[in-house]
C-alpha cells in the first residue's frame, strides 16, 4: 500500500491529472457557488457578446453566461457519467462473478447472450434503446447501463476465472467455507483493484458518449445545460462566434484526457500488467 | 479403537473427459481409513492419487465424473450428499491440509482471518473466542509468537510455517479424517521432519485417521500404517507399510524401490522403465497399465484380467508375476 502511495506521487501526469478531476469535482458539487451568473437566465440584449468582466466567457445566441453554462454542465456530465458507472457496476459486478464462478450452462448462456448484444455497436444500440424509451437524462441513462453492463460483466467475468483457479480458492472450499463467502471475501479483493482501474479508464469514454447523446439532443433537454447539447446550440452560430464551440469542446477534451491518464495512472502504480 | 473403518471406498472409478477423449484416471480404487491410522498412498506424477483424494471431498473437476463405485463415511454415501451437506463435512470432518502451502492462503488476507473465518464457518462462536482458539492451536503447532503470527501475511511466513499454520487449522475442527496430499513435497528436509513429527503427534492425540499423499517413498515408510501404490489408476499393491518395503510383489514396486537415492551407489537394473514412456491411458483397454514397462512380462500378461489377488494376509497384489 505504501508502494502503491509512492508510485502515485511520483507520477507526474498522475498529480496533474487528479488535480483536473478534483477541481471538475468542485465544479460538479458547487455550481452555485461558483458560477457567476444563473446559467438559465436568457438575455436576448446581450447575446453573442465577447468576454466581459461581467460574463468572464461571453455569452451565447440566447444571452446565457457561457462560463455559468459550462460549471452547471460539469455537474450534469461527470454526475451521469459516473451514476451510468456505478449502476453499470453494480449489474456487472455480481453477474460477472456469478457466471465466472458458477462456470456450466449458466455461464455459457450467459456468454452467448453477450456475444449477441456485442455483436451491434454500443452507440447504435444505446440510440435504438433512446429511440424506443424517447429522449431524456433518465432514459438515456438507462440506455448506456443496458448496452454497457454486457462488456464489463464479460471482463469481469475473466478475472474470475483466472483468480477461481488459485490455490487458495481451493483452499477454502476444502475448509468448507460457504460460496458466498468466498466470493465476497476471497474473489471480490482480489478483482477489485483491476475493476476500479477499468472503471476509470473507461469513465472518460462515458462522457464522451454522453456528450455525443446531448449533442443529438438525445440527453438532457432544454434549457439544461450540458457540454454537448451546448455544441449542438453554438452550431448556426459557428462563423460569428467560434469560442461558442470551442469552450464545451476543451472542458470535454480535458475532462477526458484527465481520466484517461488517471486510469493508466492508477493501473501503472497498482501494477496490475504483471499479475 | 482402529477396528471401525471411518472411511471405506469400494470400487471407486474416475473418468475425466478431455479433449481427446475419456480417461479413466481411477480405476477400482478400494481402501478404508480407520481411526488413529496413517493410510499411505504412493505413486507417480497421474497416476490418480489426487483425484481420489478430491473425490473423498466430492470436489472433483467438472470434467471428472464417478461413474462407478461408493465412499462410505460413518456408513453414508458421501457421493449422495447434497452440495450444502457436503460443504458442512468439508473442514470439520474430512479436513485436507493442502499440496503447495505458498499458494493455499489468500496473500491480502492475514494468517488470522483465514483462521478465524473457517473456525467460524463451522462453530457458532464470537471472533474473539475464534482468536483464543487460533493462539491455542498454533502454539500446539510449536509456532513461536502466535499472537503476532495471526497479525501476519502469508508471505512473512515461510512454507514450513505456513504449513504447520495449515495443519493448526485442519486440526482445530478435530476432524476425523485427515488427508494430506503430499504435505511436505514443497518443504526441504528439516520442515518435512517436523511436518511428519507432528501428524503423528495428532494421530496419537486426537485419533485422526489420516490419508498420507505422497510419491516420496521414505514420507511413507515414516508414517504409514499401511500403503497403496497406485499405478496408471490402479492401486498395484496393498500392504502393511513393512511388508510391502521388505517384500515388494509388483514389479512396478520393485522398481520404485529400487530407484531410490541410495548412500551406496547400485546398478540399476530399471532400463526398460525409463526407455519406454508412461502409459497413454486415454480410451486404453483393461490391460495392466504396467504392461508395456514391465521386465517381467510375458505373452500370458496381455489376457489378464487384472484382478486383486491375496498372496499373504493384508498383502494384495494385482499382477500374475509377483513373487
């Protein structure tokens, strides 16, 4: 544990990019607080404008503070991506031990149900599913959790496998130790630190994905604010006000980048490539 | 004492699928387990000493199967229990104390709650009189400062203490019967010895009759009542232990006596042995699996039935050669 405290801190991209992601996290929790005008208050006198002392980014085509807009749509973002993670998680957690540990029929039904699902790509098949529940924050969250939870149960599911084979899961079986037991007590530790690993590698995709939803306007709806929707919003308005486009695209791109290097970060420091 | 088998197996027969094909690993396996009893069993690197052990446990792989045979414990199929029913005998009355001790514990979890947790699967006691019986226990396995070692990874210790740990464990449940699959193979020398002392020391103390594991043949001759050599599935040879080191019947006991390490060198009279390999025993027919490997085989060798035969009391050979 100490070695892994080391290793972190002496990771340079590391202390950058937690750095990003603790500050994203302020954004996300305050808003209120931090934001310098009510993002949703439309001021047709002063759209379009450049940065002012009183609108630090400008405002938009309808008179919106852009910064305001920006910190309010951390919070809509980062909050779904990760609640998109965690009920992800939580479906794929327990199916992927179960099937891996169960092994048999149960996990060759499983893994056929999931070679069917991966057959189509993520994003058509979580726009079909928008496409029948109809657009909106919570179907679309709903959406991804049901096309997602397939690629991490089978993932985990793997780690299963490798670790149910140990020595020492053998070990507590001939003691008689309960299944569950061992799953919770035996398995779980030993797959956790790999599943955070790839729970954070993968976070920044989720808001990418989110973003790219809202931006066909299949997320949240108006007057919401959210990065991608914003993008969508600055698009007749291109050639006039370009920053329009480029302040939601660089809080994507960075929350991003800060993510992934997070993760490889992390999975670097847990060393996790010689197990 | 000692007159009541605990365990008897009768007949036992083990296929394992593979991908090409059916083996059949164990073959008309019959021994019993009595109390206070060392049961030895001995043989090569696949010869089926694993797989009967495991199904004692009814842990078997899925790929293996008891197709044929029973295993009695207290005069109760231990092939009809149900998996919870099994689960509950597991640990408390056939404990197993494990090949490779490195690898049996859990290295993110301390010594301590290993034990703790699998004295608490079986008893309803508190975490706080689980530790009091862990101390006891270790320090009955002469384990210095116990107290600490609960407190310990299982990579501070080393393989002989973890063994010892092991076996404070198995023997903390006051099983009945024990098996110890090649408990000391991983350990050098001075380990083994006090591993061996003290498996005696719980025969005699608790009455455990014990299933030795081992392809080491002086871990036999210390400890065994009595020993099984098993061969291509098949157990060759029963006899008392000092029977069957002074007067070996089947040829292939002969030749795994004789290729013990001597301290004088002998010629080896085991060429034909080692020049033709082991046995395939996928979809093999009921020929002696020695056949091939045999110096004293002949034409009459090839229709043999294999049967069992008594040449003295206890002593049961299954070869038309033995002399």
């Amino acid at each position: 544990m100490k070695n892994v405290k080391r290793k972190l801190l002496s990771h340079k991209l590391m202390m950058i990019s937690s750095m990003i992601i603790f500050i994203m996290t302020l954004l996300a929790l305050f808003p209120p607080f931090l934001a310098p005008n009510d993002p949703n208050l439309i001021d047709i006198t002063h759209k379009l404008q450049g940065s002012s002392s009183k609108f630090p980014l400008g405002t938009d085509h309808l008179g919106r503070c852009i910064l305001s807009r920006l910190i309010y749509g951390t919070r809509t973002s980062l909050g779904t991506a990760f609640l998109v993670m965690g009920l992800t998680m939580m479906i794929s957690i327990p199916l992927g031990i179960y099937a891996g540990f169960r092994g048999g029929w149960v996990d060759y039904l499983f893994m056929r149900m999931c070679d069917i699902l991966m057959a189509f790509p993520s994003l058509l098949l979580s726009l079909a599913l928008i496409g029948i529940l109809g657009p909106g924050l919570g179907n679309l969250i709903l959406a991804m959790v049901l096309v997602h939870w397939v690629f991490y149960a089978r993932v985990i599911r793997g780690m299963v496998l490798s670790v149910k084979e140990q020595n020492f899961i053998l070990a507590a079986k001939v003691c008689g130790t309960p299944r569950l037991v061992i799953v919770i007590k035996h398995i779980l530790p030993a797959i956790i630190s790999q599943v955070v690993v790839l729970v954070f590698m993968d976070i920044g995709g989720v808001v990418l994905a989110i973003s790219s939803f809202s931006f066909l306007g299949f997320g949240i709806q108006p007057p919401g604010a959210e990065w991608g929707m914003m993008i969508n919003d600055s698009k007749p308005f291109f050639r006039n006000a370009p920053s329009l486009m480029l302040y939601p695209g660089m809080m994507i791109l960075i929350v991003v980048v800060a993510f992934n290097l997070f993760g490889e970060a992390l999975r670097d420091a847990l060393d996790l490539r010689r197990e | 004492m000692g007159q009541q088998p605990i365990l008897t197996v009768n007949n036992l027969n083990i296929d394992v699928s593979t991908p090409y094909g059916v083996t059949r690993t164990v073959r008309d396996v019959s021994f019993k387990i009595e109390a206070g009893k060392v049961f030895g069993l001995v043989g090569e690197s696949g010869s089926g000493k694993t797989m009967t052990c495991m199904s004692l446990l009814n842990l078997l792989p899925d790929e293996a199967k008891v197709v044929k045979g029973s295993i009695q414990f207290r005069n109760k199929d231990i092939l009809n229990y149900s998996e919870e029913d099994m689960r509950k005998v597991r640990g408390s009355e056939i404990a197993t104390i494990m090949q490779n001790p490195m690898t049996a514990f859990n290295p993110v979890r301390t010594i301590g709650r290993h034990f703790i947790e699998t004295l608490r699967t079986h008893l309803p006691i508190t975490k706080h009189q689980a530790r009091e019986m862990a101390v006891a226990y270790l320090e009955k396995m002469d384990l210095p400062y116990p107290k600490n070692l609960l407190k310990q990874y299982p990579f501070q210790l080393s393989g002989g203490m973890l063994q010892r740990v092991m076996i404070a464990i198995t023997m903390s449940l006051n099983p009945s019967i024990l098996i110890a699959d090649e408990p000391t193979t991983a350990l050098d020398a001075t380990n083994q010895l006090q591993i061996l002392k003290q498996l005696n020391w719980l025969r005699k103390e608790y009455d455990t009759g014990i299933l030795l594991v081992s392809h080491d043949l002086g871990v036999i001759a210390q400890l065994a009542d009595e020993v099984a050599v098993m061969y291509g599935g098949y157990i060759v040879e029963k006899a008392p232990v000092f029977k069957l080191f002074n007067r070996p019947m089947h040829p292939y006991t002969r030749v795994l006596l004789e290729s013990r390490i001597g301290l004088t060198r002998r010629k080896t009279k085991i060429v034909k042995h080692i020049s033709v390999p082991p046995p395939n025993l996928i979809n093999r027919e009921n020929t002696c699996p020695f056949l091939e490997r045999c110096e004293d085989a002949d034409h009459t060798c090839s229709s043999y039935n294999l049967e069992l035969k008594e040449y003295e009391k206890d002593h049961l050979v299954r070869c038309l050669k033995s002399r």
